[in-house]
C-alpha cells in the first residue's frame, strides 16, 4: 500500500472562514449528513478537528456531542491530536472527520483510532476533498500551494475507502457534491452548477463517506468425534487375505 504520510506537516485550518466559499461549503456538508441523523442513534458524537467542530448539524439526535480541537479557541472541549484522542476504547456511537485527513501528518492512523473508540457498529462520517475535480486540478498552480484548501493532500474516494475496509470497516454510502472552485468569495448556486452536480457529480468537489464499525463473533471450532475403531487392536494392519491362509 502506497505510504500516506505528509513529509512536510500542513497548517491545519481553524475554521470555515480560512477558506474562500467555507461558510458555502459547511453548509453544504451539513446538509448531506442530515438525512444520516434519522437513522443514526446513541450517547456521544466525536467531532474530531477544529473544521468538524465548527459544523452546525440540524437534525441530530445524538444528544452528547464531543468537541476535539487543536486550539483553545472557546469551540473544543477537549485539546488534543486527531491520532491520539484521549477517549477510552469502544465508547463513542458516531465519529465526524472532516475534512481532517487532508492536513495531517499521518491520516492513516487518524483512521485507525476512529475505529478504536467506536463502538461495535459504529458509524464514521469521513468528508475529505475529491483530487478529481476541477478543485482538486486547481491546486497544480504553484500559486496556489500556499492557499486553503491546496494547503493539504487530497486523497480520493477509493483510497479512503481500501483504507477503511483493511481497519473493518463497511462502507455504506458514497455521496460527491459542492461544485464551488473555492477561488473567490461569493459562492455562485446558479444553474449551470446545479447542472454540473447533477450530471457530473463524479467530479464533484467534496465527498461523504458513510461506514460502520463492523467486528465479526469468533466461531469455536469443535473438535470432530472420535470413531470407535472398526477392527481390534491384534489384528490392525491384517488384510483379509492373510486372514484366509
């Protein structure tokens, strides 16, 4: 598996305003996860990262929802790393990455300790930035190195996706939207945009990965039943024709 590692550590983002077209953009993201809420259940929601703290979610129903930042900015509860969290193990009901990955050092192992504080049949929320869009393409211009949201490395879909099946994770949902080029202020929903997210939706900018914790029951094995031997023990190994002389 190709390495995931950032060599050079990105400046993380502390909220939507770092980005041109952000606010637009959160929105958005809020309103794909909306419908998740009608089926997704329990105690506590672990936002994970300044950006998935910041995210106003309509429509959630889980009651206690934890707040981890990298900053003392007055949003998180709890100050840490996303690949250290201090949460005990098999506690949380729903994790929410986003647009996490892009801006750490190794996003592989962010993966991982979402899937060591899920509970069995957890759920993972994972946004990341689609390298195939015209936003992603965007981000070749040397000037643009040094811009949110370029700042970071996007990963696609699949890879995310062969990530999250190697940890034992099911993934339930694919969604692609958000056909802003992040490259002024104004955010444009006119009709050529609902076009391209409607018959280019593979190109979107943004994507929404669903999956759920999955831990298959170990099966004991039995031992088979030892048969009785057919013939005494005087006589094994005589064939029936040495019986005859």
């Amino acid at each position: 598996m190709k390495p995931a590692l950032n060599e050079n550590e990105p400046q993380v983002p502390d909220s939507w305003q770092a980005f041109l077209q952000g606010p637009a953009l959160a929105q958005a993201i809020a309103g794909q996860l909306q419908p998740w809420w009608q089926q997704i259940f329990g105690y506590y929601l672990l936002k994970v990262g300044d950006l998935s703290s910041d995210l106003v979610l309509p429509g959630c129903k889980i009651k206690h929802q934890i707040h981890i930042g990298s900053a003392d900015n007055g949003k998180s509860h709890l100050i840490a790393l996303p690949d250290t969290l201090p949460i005990d193990s098999q506690s949380i009901d729903a994790v929410l990455l986003s647009q996490c990955l892009e801006y750490q050092t190794d996003p592989h192992h962010i993966v991982r300790e979402a899937h060591r504080v899920l509970l069995s049949d957890g759920y993972l929320l994972l946004t990341g930035f689609n390298p195939l869009s015209m936003l992603g393409l965007a981000g070749i211009a040397p000037w643009l190195k040094q811009r949110y949201p370029w700042q970071g490395r996007f990963f696609s879909p699949g890879r995310i996706k062969d990530w999250l099946h190697l940890i034992g994770f099911e993934v339930l949902a694919e969604q692609r939207f958000f056909y802003g080029s992040m490259l002024v202020n104004d955010y444009a929903n006119n009709s050529l945009q609902r076009f391209a997210e409607k018959y280019l939706n593979y190109f979107s900018g943004c994507y929404l990965l669903v999956a759920r914790k999955r831990e298959l029951p170990l099966t004991p094995i039995r031992p088979r039943w030892q048969l009785a031997p057919a013939f005494n023990e005087g006589v094994k190994g005589v064939s029936a024709r040495q019986g005859c002389r």
